[in-house]
C-alpha cells in the first residue's frame, strides 16, 4: 500500500483550484493518494516530434506559484531534460519568470518555447553550461577547473593533454605533475559536440579515433578501485567544447577497472581568474590599471582593501603597523588564525588568495610631516585614508594637495551613531581650509565624555561603534572610491551620514547630508525615516 502524499503548500489557494481545473480540462488526472500533487495526462502535441511517449506527468510542489509545476517525460532525450526522469527543466529555480506557469495555458506555453529550443538549439538565452545534469548519475564532489588553463587559449580540435587531479572535498585539476595531485587523468578537447553525452559510450562517440585511443588506454590501465582514488590508470576525463561563446565541459570520475568501469559526473564550476572577474562588476576592467594607496586597516579599512582588490583594482598599497588581536576579531575581517600578524600582511594573504589579479604592497605608518607623506602618495591614483586620526588625516591631505592625487578619508563618530567621508579632488575646498557653517561639525554628545572603553593595553579608549556601523561607513567608502577611480564621482565634497539621529541639528534624523549644500537647498541627500 503506498503512503499518501502530502498537499503541497500553495500562496494562492483559489489560484491552485483554478490550475487544478484547468488540468481536468486538458485531460489530466491526479494519481491516487497524491493529494493533488501529482497528475498525468496526454503528451502537448508541440512534444510528439521528440518523443514516442504518449503522457507525461505535471508534479506541483510546496512554494507554488512562486515555484512552477514541475514536467516530466518518460524516456524523453533534449538538452535541460534530466535523465530517468524526464524532467524538463523549463526555468531556472531563481527566475520570477515562473509565476507565468501558473495557468495551464502558460505553462504550456513555456513547453511550446521549450521545445522550439530543443528543436532548433537552444541560444545563450536559453542555453545553459551544465553538461552534468545530462549525464546519469551524480558524484558526491563538485569539480573546480580552470578551462583556459587546461586546454590552452587557442585549443585545436582533436587535442589531448594528460593532467592530475586531487579529490578531497572537491576534485581539482593541474597541468604539471604535483605531489599533492595523485590522480591522473585526461583533458579532451573537441570543436564541435552536437549533443551532450549522457553516457560513456555517447562519450566515446564525440571524439576522435586519437582520443578514444587514448582514453582506452588510459582506462585500461586502471585497477579497481572507488571513484576519487589513484588507480594507476585514468581516474577521471574531461570533455572540454565551445558553447554560447564559452567552454563546456563535462567531468567524469572513474570507479573499477576496465571490466568493470562506473563513470560519475561532477557539478562543475570555473576557478580561473577570468570567471572570477566577471563577478567583480562592470568597473573591473578600468580598475585593473588603477592604484590605491590605503592608509589604516583597521576595522574599516580591512573591509575597504577587500572590497577594493575585489572589485578589481589593479595595485593596492597598504599602511599600518598595527598587529591583529583577539578582541579586534569581532569587527575586523581577517580570522582568529591570523591573530598576531600585522594587518597588513594578513591582508595581503586574504586578497592574493581572493583577487590574484590584485598587486599588494604593505608598508608602516606614515609619518605625520606631510613633506614626507608626498613621497609616499606621489604616483597612486587614489588615496583612502581610514585612521579616523586627525593629525595624520591633515598631513596626508597637505601631501596629497601638494602631489595632486585625489583623497578618500572616513571616520565614525558618536559611537558609530555617525560616520563622515570627505572627498578632496583638485576641484574641491581642501581639507585644511574647511570650516563651519558650510561645513558643518558633528555635535559633541554624552557619550562622547569616554568615546569607548578603557582596555589594557591601549593607551586610549576602544572606540565602541558596533560592527553594523563599520560595516556600513565602510560599504559607503568603497562605493566612493570606485566612483572616483572610475571617473564618474557626483558626490558631495562631504557627506555625513547618521545612522542613529543626534540631539543637534541638521542631524536630527537619520539620512545622508551632502555638504555644502547648494544655494538654498537643505543639505540633505537622502533622508530614512527613523
């Protein structure tokens, strides 16, 4: 006796009988004990060019509509039709697009789009780089590759190259020998692959009489053993060809021998530096050739270098001298391992292993003459300066007034209640010459008797701003300086933005303030309801 499903969970009720409906309408019915979950009925005839089936089956799952209904159907073979089941994939699990199935005639129109596409070939819109969901069978560890680094930039059809491997949490891959990469295995490139493979024979049907020589040979070689173990033989192949501009690839890990071979496929995704700089924004490209000179990597400062080197820039030189400490864990971003090292050096290890497009430069601090200060500015295209101490903020202002470069400075205040960025271009009032009433001064309030807390071991007290605020003055710093290094800064010379309102104003309500203001105009950006 089979157990009775349980009814999916639904937004719309009244939308879910109407849909239900409408599948009666269409010649679906529920199966038994499915609760209305699942239901099968006639093949749409946009689907009969493509399968012998006469039926496939509509599966409704929690989160519907938000959530399509899911289609299958039995022994169907496309491209985003998961194998065994039939299931076709129509829209990815993000896309808001979904809500269109919620009628029987929207879902059936997402399935006339989907087979015209699986007709015709699908394009980079409708196209997908997942060669494993075809192939049966899953390994329990995703493959990291580096494609370009594998076959080269100008791959030929037809090549070969012998790699190494390591599986550990993940599978990994290396051109050259390493003693670290036990596993051996094979990169086969070919120019054109018409369908993707979703056997080991539809495999060796793609490639070249060469290749599958030497595939063959190296699977001979093999003992048996459990995928992600040295066989001595191939443990794994790669199938590499061009897709929607990009390369495809579909791994596959080896488990017995020849007699007794098992292939798997892996979810894959890229690990070279190309990938990763598609996800650092459209800016990346124009900060690849800028320099930043970063002064005080402290709590805020940490979190600016981050955003800076991976949001592209090119060079990055970090000031400070200060070293990471346990109690600085709660707000800093490098981790409790590196508790003892300075700042700088931490960081740099952190975004070389992140960013490695990414050049870092670590020095001290700097001096407080600003004539000494010049020669150290002197060449970088940006100056962000995150000390929040006042006497080296001036002198690194004079140095770069002196050298011309434009200046970022940040600070909080009142406990993290407020922070201030101020911009100094060639264009903009110095810093030194700025000066109430079109600057305003932050007030002073009843906290600020103690700015934070005694602390042993700190000739001063710990400013107290919680790591929310940090994070935010910090957010809004690196925003700055991309605007600027990308040539497109608009913003005020001057901005303070509260957080928690003061008892003074113009800062009686949480907002951003632009200084100066225009003439006539309230300095006041953006302003957020408390």
């Amino acid at each position: 006796m089979t157990e009775k499903l349980r009814r999916p969970y639904v937004h719309d009720q009244a939308a879910f009988e109407a849909f239900c409906s409408e599948l009666v309408r269409a010649g679906f019915s529920p199966l038994p004990d499915a609760n209305q979950a699942q239901w099968t009925g006639p093949l749409p005839e946009v689907l009969s060019d493509l399968t012998d089936a006469d039926a496939m089956s509509v599966t409704i799952v929690d989160g519907w509509p938000a959530v399509a209904a899911k289609t299958a159907v039995p022994g169907l073979i496309a491209d985003h039709v998961m194998p065994g089941t039939g299931y076709i994939c129509l829209w990815a699990d993000d896309d808001p697009g979904q809500l269109a199935g919620q009628t029987w005639e929207g879902l059936r129109g997402r399935l006339e789009q989907w087979a015209e596409g699986a007709k015709t070939a699908f394009g980079p819109e409708g196209g997908a780089l997942d060669a494993w969901a075809m192939f049966e069978g899953l390994s329990p560890r995703r493959a990291e590759i580096d494609l370009p680094g594998l076959v080269g930039t100008n791959p030929r059809n037809g090549d070969v190259h012998v790699v190494h491997g390591k599986a550990d949490v993940l599978l990994t891959l290396t051109r050259g020998p390493a003693a670290d990469h036990p596993l051996e295995g094979v990169v086969l490139y070919r120019s054109v692959v018409r369908q993707t493979p979703r056997t080991f024979d539809a495999l060796l049907s793609c490639l070249t009489r060469r290749q599958r020589e030497n595939l063959m040979h190296g699977v001979g070689r093999r003992a048996a053993v459990e995928e992600g173990m040295a066989s001595g033989g191939y443990d794994f192949a790669v199938l590499v060809w061009p897709k929607h501009g990009q390369f495809e690839a579909l791994v596959l890990s080896f488990s017995g021998d020849k007699d007794s071979l098992g292939a798997v496929p892996h979810i894959a995704s890229p690990r070279d530096v190309a990938s990763r700089l598609r996800r650092a924004g459209s800016d990346a490209a124009v900060l690849r050739t800028r320099r930043v000179l970063l002064v005080g990597v402290g709590a805020i400062g940490g979190q600016v270098a981050l955003t800076l080197a991976s949001s592209g820039t090119g060079v990055l030189h970090l000031s400070d001298d200060d070293e990471l400490r346990s109690v600085n864990l709660v707000r800093h971003v490098l981790p409790a391992h590196m508790v003892g090292y300075t700042k700088t050096s931490g960081l740099k290890v952190l975004i070389e292993s992140a960013s490695p497009w990414c050049e870092v430069t670590t020095r001290g601090a700097l001096s407080a003459n600003p004539e000494e200060v010049a020669e150290v500015v002197r060449g970088f295209d940006l100056v962000v300066d995150c000390t929040g101490m006042f006497a080296t903020t001036l002198a690194i202002a004079q140095a770069c007034a002196i050298e011309q470069v434009p200046l970022l400075t940040v600070a909080l205040f009142r406990e993290g209640r407020a922070f201030r960025i101020r911009r100094q271009l060639t264009t903009d009032t110095p810093l030194g010459r700025r000066a109430p009433p079109e600057y305003p001064v932050i007030p002073a309030g009843e906290e600020s008797g103690l700015t934070g807390f005694l602390e042993l071991g700190c000739t001063s007290p710990v400013h107290n701003s919680p790591p929310a605020a940090v994070t935010r003055a910090a957010a809004d710093t690196a925003l700055a300086a991309v605007a600027i290094l990308a040539g497109r800064s608009r913003d005020a010379e001057d901005t303070v933005t509260v957080l928690v309102a003061l008892d003074a104003e113009p800062f009686d309500r949480p907002g951003t303030y632009g200084f100066p203001a225009a003439p006539g105009k309230a300095p006041v950006a953006e302003v957020i309801d408390e």
